[in-house]
C-alpha cells in the first residue's frame, strides 16, 4: 500500500505529467499585447507567456518545438486571428496534444472578437495586391478601444475556466478600464494639436492606431503588403512626402531602416519608430505603457517638425 | 408572459377555490380538496401567492445588488463581447471544403550527368494539397503529386490531435521521421535537390514513405524538447524495401531533442533507427541507422533580412544481401545564409557510399543563391559538382521557379 504513490509518482514522471498540477492558470498568448492584458486582468491568478516578442514581425514567428512545449501545458491561447498567425500556429497546435486550446473549446479565445476591424475586403483580393489579408487588418490591438475590447473578452474567458476568481478578474477589469479611461484621455490631448496629419507608414500596420488618433495615412514604403520598397515606388513616396508637406515617416522596429532614412534625409520627414507590440522596449512593460511611449515618441517628433 | 398563461390555465379551478374560501372565511391558500369551489377566494389566494413569490425573487435580486454594490468596483460578471458580424458573407457553402493549394516546381538543368539524367527542363512535380479539420478529433492532410510519371498520393494521412496521455498518431502514408530531411516536402527544402546521401540510402529522389502507423509523444527534459516517434509500415517502400510477405513490416524510430539555447539561437538534436525487409532474400534486412543536427542563429528584431542555419546528417544503411553485409555511409552538411529580406546563399558538402555495394563512393558539393520575389513564389539557382564512383564528374547547374496558389499553409520548422 505504501508504495502506491511512489508507483503512482513513478508513472506520472514516466508519462510526462505534472505530478502535482500548479493552481495558476496557464495563459499562452500569440502577442505580448494580450500576454499583457491577460496579466493584468488575471492577477496572481494566472501565468502568461508571450510566442512573440514586441519587437518581432508578428507575422513571421518561427514554429518552434519549445513553443509545442509552452502549449502542451497551456489552458488558454489567445490568438490575434484573423489568419494573422496563420504561418505558424495551426502546427503548433496540432503538435500541442492539448485538446484544451484546439479553436471551438473554451481555451481557445480568439482576441479579434467584438473588435474593430478596419479594411476588411468588399471587392474581390488577389495576391497581385501583396500579401493581403482576407479578413481584415490584423494590427486591430493598436486602437486602445480595441485593447478595452480584448480586456473584456479575456476576462470572460478567464471567467468561465476559473469561475472562483470571476470577482477577481471583474474588479481588475474595472480597475483596468478606469486607467484605460483616464489615459484615453490624456493621449488623446497629447495628440489633439497634429489632428488631421499625414503621415507615410512601412507596411500597413497602423490603420487602427491612425483612426483612433486621427491622424491620415497617405502612402507605404512598401510599394504592397509585404512586398521589400522598390526604387521606383520611394521615388514616388519621395515626391508624395514633399507634395504633401509629410512630417514623419512610422516604420515597426523590425524593418530594415534603410529605405526610410534615405527618404528622411531627402525630405526632411522624420523618422519615427512607433512600437506595436507591447516588449517591444524594456520600458514597454504593459499595454498602457505602449501607448504612452508610442504617442508621446509620436507628440514629440510632431512638435518639432511643426 | 408566463403569469397570464397561469391565471388562464387555471381560471376555472381559480374561481371555485376563490369561492370556496369565501364561504368558509378559511385562511387564503389554494385548498383544491375543500368541498364547495369558491373562485373569487381560489383567484385571490392564487395572486397573493404571486406576490409573494415576486416578493421574494425582487428581494433576491435587491441583495445581489446590494452586496454587488458593497464589494468594490466589480460591477458584474465579465461577459464577452459581442462576435463580429462574419467577414465574407459570401460562400457560406465552401466554409467546410478543405485548404487547398497548389505548389509548382519546375526545373531547368544545364550541363551533363551520365549518371542521373534530369531532363533539360521539366514541370518535374504539381504538388496539389488539401489540408482540413475532420472532426473534434482528427485532421487530414492529402498531397497528391503530379510528375511526370503521372499522378500519386505523396502523403496522405489523418492526424488524431485528441489522444489521452498527449499521444499524438498519424495513419495513412506518411514521409518516414527518419532524420531531419526526409520527412519535408521539396518546396521546404533550402536547396534545389535532396542531399546524396539521402538519395543513394534513404530511396532516392522520393525518400522513405510508408504506409502505415507513426505515433509520438513528448517527453519534457527540463525546458528541452524531447519527443519520440515510433512507426510501424508494410514492408515495401520505393527503392529501399522489399517485402516477400505481407507480414514482413519496416519500423522507424525518432528521438527529436531541441533547445533554445538563446532567444535567436535553438539546436536541434535527432537520433533515428529504422529496419525493413530488402527483398534479396526473404529473411533479408536493411539496417537504417541516422544522426541530425540543426544550429539556427536568427535575431528576432532583424530576422526579416539576417539568419544563420547550419545543418548535417549522418545515414549508414546496413544491407544483408546472400553475398554478405553492405554497409554504406553517408553525410552532408550544409549552411544557408539570409542576405537580404528575399535573398539566401547556401553551400552544401556531401559524400556517400552507396547501399548495394559499399565500396564505390560518390561526393560533391553544391553552391546556390535563393530569390524570393513574394511569399509565393521562388527562383533558385545551385551550381552543383558529383564526383561518382566510377571516376565520373559531373557540373551541373539547376534552375528552380517554385510557386504556389491557393492556401499558403505554415511553414515547418
């Protein structure tokens, strides 16, 4: 009888199971942004793990085993959607031998729901257009209304798989959306003065940003989504940046900074990195920080080229 | 809606207790066995009996507020938003067709090989894949292959992803996970042909496949990967089995061990071991025996135009033949460079005996340049050298245009 549990213990071991589970859910994100926002609504309720980091190119994540292991263990995935991680995931997933997180059951939260969506195609796509997406612009998580959006679905979720802290992750939804709410404000003030700006982007990554910020973007470095800039289509972004008396230049911090900089330096636009993913800096540290750092980065290159 | 549905239901029975309780002044209640029926008695008792009951749910419903208010903020439950209203309303009826895609690779080759004749260009294979969830339980992968020779299933198996105990299976015909190479589909290799000595060990051109069982299991080492695969296949597989019954099987085993030995650098570590019958005589054997190594170096901040890769495999195939053992091994080793968001460099090195008789050894090198104008489409060129056994050397040059329509699935790591 004694030695049941050592036997018990031995087979667990054996098979590669957690011989003793820990309380903390676990939540495994796509994007630091919702590792982040997970983090805040769960508290030391729950442990988070980002695939992504906040200066990597989202789209292109490598399928790595270690990641297999991260989700083989996981009782929540939150995911951008929008096939925005469709270069990657779908393996992962499968490899995970985690029925939990498989899209359909309750650890599969897809974080687009409810949000924002901008430029979802009406006319027939073709990939002559470039590396378009079908459903829609999957940078959405940089409209702070949209993270609100992400918040709320998070905590419902977290909700359901762990109903004991559901008084828990209300309040710290509450208390989320109260700050969101206040630094709603002050971004918005802080970005008031440059209403109505034109502003050149890399690749499309900012129509949620630009919307919510009112800021108009006229033109991509990219000549089409994920095609590398051409000297033909700089010459036009060029001629476009003067013509239209175009104060900055937004590139992501994974782009090569060439094309950019050669454009800066012919046109007097500045260039300016603006972060989309929470991690993308050390000071980064969660989602309300990444728009305090983006927009007051925005505010000040603004103001000095007015 | 459900109160009038009551009263009407039950008016007539309603009216006679209310008359009832009239007569006997009896204390309002529903008595539906007192004698006389007194209705006006029987509706006011049924009515006090709402209220009461309303009463009671409204004084639920005032303390659940009431301690809703007093706990901090937390207003209510969080409930999720909304769903969105669906992308693309149209082709509702295609939403459960499966992925489908269609993979091109044609060829051009200059200069002479006696020994393995390509011709000068070729459509040499249509890769047409249809991938899709089957079920809660399962999901399907079909590759079927045209090439010149026509038209074959390449792979084409059902994955069961719902397996207690985190087993993960795949029946049906599947590329054998005998080292790293063997079990990725051409468009996914970083050169324009396979290495030889997978050719000249492991069935040639096409590589091991067999029809059959594989099933894996992770088993965590600390942070490190480590997962085993075990498959059971029929005894023929093109080029490399042969079986003289269908009981004579091939089996092929796996260890996978992979870990990050920083956030952009990751080594992979694979141990393989495969047996089958070789059809020489019936009790005849071919031994397969594999080492692979993969080193990958990308930085993620700068991984759109920087990356490292250095990779090598090690074959000995041991063939029991009536005139004795042959034991032949193989290796390549091969680095591959990212130069600029759509441009690679590789180099590769190889050299191999051959499986059928073990003295006579080949080797080359290849040198080659990858253009990458999309995510869909792909131009490469591989100067490449074979020095044969028979004192035979070749120079050739393969061009490559690679492109795909439809689903772009994930890439493999």
């Amino acid at each position: 009888m004694r030695s049941a549990p050592r036997i018990s213990l031995l087979i667990a071991l054996a098979l590669g199971l957690p011989a003793a589970g820990s309380a903390k859910l676990q939540v495994v994100s796509t994007l630091q942004d919702f590792a982040a926002l997970a983090q805040a609504i769960g508290g030391d309720r729950v442990e988070t793990f980002a695939l992504a980091k906040g200066y990597q190119d989202p789209h292109f994540v490598d399928a790595k085993p270690s990641f297999v292991l991260r989700l083989s263990r996981a009782d929540l995935l939150v995911v951008a959607g929008l096939e925005l991680e469709i270069g990657y995931l779908p393996p992962l997933i499968d490899q995970s031998r985690n029925q939990r997180i498989h899209p359909g059951n309750p650890g599969y939260l897809d974080a687009s729901a409810g949000c924002e969506i901008l430029q979802r195609p009406t006319t027939p796509i073709t990939r002559a257009m470039g590396d378009v997406h079908p459903y829609g612009n999957p940078h959405y998580w940089t409209d702070p209304e949209n993270g609100r959006t992400i918040a709320r679905s998070i905590a419902a979720r977290l909700s359901e798989l762990d109903p004991a802290g559901a008084a828990d992750f209300a309040r710290n939804l509450a208390e989320f959306e109260r700050r969101l709410d206040l630094k709603l404000a002050e971004w918005r003030a802080k970005l008031a003065p440059f209403a109505g700006t034109k502003v050149v982007t890399y690749h499309d990554s900012w129509p949620n940003l630009a919307k919510r910020f009112d800021l108009d973007v006229i033109g991509y470095i990219e000549p089409k989504p994920g095609i590398p800039p051409s000297p033909s289509h700089t010459l036009e972004i060029i001629n476009l940046i003067r013509r239209e008396k175009v104060p900055v230049v937004l590139i992501e911090p994974y782009f090569d900074s060439r094309t950019p900089d050669h454009i800066a330096q012919q046109t007097g636009a500045k260039v300016v990195t603006l972060y989309p993913s929470v991690g993308g800096r050390p000071e980064i540290g969660d989602y309300l920080a990444l728009f305090d750092y983006d927009v007051s980065a925005l505010a000040a290159a603004l103001a000095s080229q007015k | 809606m459900i109160v009038p549905s009551l009263l009407r239901r039950r008016r007539p029975r309603a009216a006679a207790a209310l008359a009832t309780a009239l007569a006997l002044g009896a204390p309002l209640g529903a008595q539906p066995s007192a004698p006389p029926p007194d209705p006006v008695a029987e509706l006011r008792a049924e009515i006090a009996q709402l209220r009461a009951e309303y009463a009671a749910q409204l004084a639920a419903l005032e303390a659940r507020l009431a301690a809703l208010e007093a706990a901090p903020p937390g207003p209510e439950a969080p409930t999720a938003p909304p769903a969105p209203a669906p992308a693309a309303s149209a082709q509702t009826s295609s939403y459960f067709n499966p992925a489908i895609s269609l993979i091109g690779n044609f060829f051009a080759v200059a200069g002479d090989n006696e020994n393995e004749s390509r011709p000068i260009a070729e459509l040499s294979e249509v890769e047409l894949g249809f991938q899709a969830v089957i079920d809660p339980y399962a999901k399907g992968d079909i590759f079927v292959a045209f090439g010149e020779e026509g038209a074959e299933v390449e792979e084409g198996y059902v994955t069961f992803t719902a397996l207690p105990a985190q087993f993960l299976a795949r029946v049906g015909r599947v590329l054998a996970t005998f080292g790293k190479t063997n079990s990725q589909h051409m468009h996914y290799l970083p050169w324009a042909d396979k290495p030889l000595p997978l050719v000249s060990l492991l069935g040639g051109e096409e590589g091991w496949r067999g029809d059959g069982l594989s099933v894996s299991r992770i088993f965590p080492i600390g942070e490190t990967f480590s997962e085993l695969t075990v498959e059971a296949f029929r005894g023929d597989a093109e080029g490399l089995f042969e079986a003289a019954d269908r009981n004579d099987l091939a089996y092929n085993s796996h260890l996978k061990l992979f870990r990050d030995l920083s956030e952009a650098a990751n080594l992979e570590l694979g141990l393989s071991w495969g047996t089958g019958p070789n059809g020489s005589t019936p009790d005849a054997r071919t031994d397969l025996a594999g080492l692979d190594l993969t080193w990958r170096w990308k930085p993620l901040r700068t991984a759109h135009h920087r990356g490292f890769t250095l990779r090598g495999e090690l074959l000995q195939s041991d063939r029991e033949t009536p005139d004795g053992d042959q034991r032949a091994l193989g290796w390549f080793a091969s680095a591959e460079a990212r130069l600029a968001r759509r441009w690679w460099a590789f180099g590769r090195l190889e050299s191999s005996e051959r499986a059928d008789d073990a003295s006579l050894r080949d080797e080359g090198f290849a040198l080659g340049l990858t253009f990458d104008p999309s995510e869909f489409s792909r131009l490469r060129a591989e100067y490449r050298q074979r020095r044969y056994a028979e004192d035979v050397t070749a120079d050739e040059l393969l061009m490559q245009l690679q492109f795909i329509l439809g689903a772009h699935g994930a890439h493999p790591f």
